[in-house]
C-alpha cells in the first residue's frame, strides 16, 4: 500500500525564521550558532557579526559585505534536495534602516557528491532597498550537470539546491526571514506512482490522502519510484509481507536467499545490520563488518543450515550470528568462537561459510 499525502507547506530549507540557534560560553564570550545556514560578515569576528533571535537576524556590518547562506556552504552536500526541471523560490524578508543598500540573491544547485558553488547558477537578482521592512523574491528552474538518480537509475547522486542573500552599502539590516521553497506546478493528472515502471493509480479517502494499491512489488535492491501528482505531495510505503530487515545496505529479496550488493551508509563504520521482523528461536545473522557483498541464507526461508557466501569483503571482515545454543560446527571462516548467545566469526571474500546446529 502507498500513501500519497498532499504538502501544504512547500518550505525546504530549515528554521526560516531563524527562531533556532545555540549559544555557548567560550574564552571570548557568547558564541552563538544559527541552525540552518551559515553567516560571513568581512571585517568583522563571526561572535559580533550577527546576533540571532527569535524571528530575525541582525548582522552589523559597518560599512563591509554580509553574506547569509541556507545551508552553510561547509554542510552543503545533502541539504536541500531539488528536482531538476522544477521551479524554486528564494524570498527574504529584510528591515533596513535606510535605502541605500543593495540584496543581492542567488541560487545554484550542487549534489551529494559535489559541493555548491556560483560557478553555475539557477537564478540571481539583485535589489535596491528600501528603508524598513521589505520583500525581495528570486525564481529559477533547478538545473544540473553530470548523472543524478533523475537521469540514471544506477545513480546514487542527488542534486541539490543552495541560496545566498549578499548585503552591501548599509552598517546594519536585520532578515526577517528566509525562504527556500518549491513552486507549486498544477495538472489536472490524478495522482499516482510509478514503481519499476508500472504505473499504479491512487484514490482518495476522507482523510485527505490517497492511496494506491502496489502488489507484489519493490524485493530489489534499486527501484526507480516515480510520483504523478496534483501539485506537492510526499509518500509513503507501507508492505506487510517482510520478514527481514537490512539497515545500510542494498538488498534483493530471492525465494531462499537475501542478496545484499552494496553498503549505502557512508557514516556506519563498514557494518550491516540484519533484524527479523517476526518472532524466532532460529539462529540468524545479526550483523557483519567489512562485507561489501554477501548473500545469506536464513534458515526460515526452509534452509537446512544457516549459510552466507560471502563475495567482497575486506582484510578484517567479520560476521555475528545469534544463536541461543552453540553451533555444532562452523565451516569456511577464518576462526570463530561462542559465548554469550553470540557466534563471533573471522570471515574473507570468495567463501561459503556454513553454521550446522
């Protein structure tokens, strides 16, 4: 079953209104860090450049350039996600205390592999502005170069999308707010998904989402889901037939086997972790180190013996296997032992590893 849930608020990037920032004591007095973007004032130390509170920033200029970037230009890649062809939206809202000042506002996109840069732009405009509080807007169509997920199945890259908001010729303005967000495409197509490329059509429900029946659907490690919808929308999938859960790792469901190909999380110390959705008393693999790609085969899928070929790994890759009772043999490892409920295992690529109980 997918759920499909129309978005009211199109916003993408985090704590527009700069309502959120920390402050910690250092040698040099009050640091303070606004979540959500990152803040270069020339001329100045970053802890008397800006000063945040609770919807608005002031930055003391003096005279010099001041620049607010959402996100901070060194956290960049991952944040915010954006769908080349789409139209985007920058708006600031800005006091400022006379009209002689000029925003500059600008975006460009980047990816989860590429840091952003100016180098290729989305849109750029700059504003003379006015004395008090104003509202100053950019559109662009989100463009990219090279292979994303949007032009490669095969692609892990995801684009995305980066905005600036450069203040020149003023000694102080305080923003207000400042916006990242999608522009709303209207069709009169009814909403549905495209899973593997099969198309399946959603219905509405009295609750405001809409739901689409999906079968048998999404055991490999990659499937492409597409979304057709009225407008801005997010989804969900929900199945009810799982019997094994992989975390930071591509798998492919097999009438016997689990085919796990490639790590995915890059932050997760080289581990893969393997749960049972249901309840055992069965061994099973619980979680391996250093094993690039394997594929197990657990003894509810009615194997005789719990067994994991192990295809690409590393020099200490390693394997645990929880088990209530001690194996009675242990094939094809390196070395092994058993203690506390747990088979702790030494294992290299190119094996068959066999757990006989």
């Amino acid at each position: 079953m997918a759920y499909i849930i129309p978005e009211k608020d199109k916003t993408l990037n985090d704590n527009p209104d700069f309502a959120l920032y920390a402050e910690r004591k250092s040698p040099t007095g009050i640091d303070q860090q606004l979540l959500g973007f990152g803040v270069r004032v020339q001329g100045t130390q970053r802890k008397s450049g800006y000063k945040a509170a609770v919807g608005d920033l002031s930055m003391e200029l003096n005279g010099n350039e001041g620049v607010l970037y959402a996100p901070d230009l060194r956290r960049s890649t991952g944040y915010y996600h954006a769908v080349p062809g789409k139209s985007y939206c920058v708006t600031v809202e800005l006091t400022a205390p006379t009209a002689r000042g000029t925003l500059e506002l600008s975006m460009y996109p980047g990816s989860t592999e590429e840091v952003a840069n100016d180098s290729h732009l989305i849109s750029m405009d700059t504003f003379q502005m006015k004395a008090g509080r104003g509202t100053y807007m950019i559109k662009g169509i989100m463009k990219t170069s090279g292979k994303t997920i949007y032009s490669d199945p095969l692609s892990n890259v995801l684009p995305t999308i980066v905005a600036r908001a450069r203040v020149n010729g003023v000694d102080s303005v305080t923003l207000n707010s400042f916006v990242i967000s999608r522009v709303e495409d209207i069709s009169d197509e009814l909403p549905a998904l495209t899973i593997g490329g099969k198309r399946f059509a959603a219905k509405s429900t009295p609750g405001g989402l809409w739901l689409a029946e999906m079968g048998n659907v999404m055991r490999d490690a990659r499937t492409v889901v597409e979304t057709s919808t009225n407008g801005i929308s997010s989804w969900l999938i929900s199945k009810q037939d799982i019997d094994w859960q992989v975390r930071n790792a591509t798998v492919t469901e097999n009438e016997k086997s689990l085919s796990i190909q490639s790590i995915r999380n890059l932050w997760g110390a080289d581990e893969i972790l393997v749960a049972p959705l249901f309840n055992t008393d069965e061994p099973f693999i619980a979680k391996t180190t250093g094993i690039h790609s394997m594929e197990i085969y657990p003894i509810n899928r009615g194997n005789k013996t719990l067994r994991v070929n192990v295809r690409e790994a590393s020099d200490s890759a390693a394997l645990v296997v929880k088990s209530a009772k001690k194996p009675q043999s242990v094939a094809g490892v390196v070395s092994w032992d058993y203690s506390n409920g747990l088979v702790h295992a030494l294992v290299k690529a190119n094996s068959r590893i066999e757990l006989t109980f």
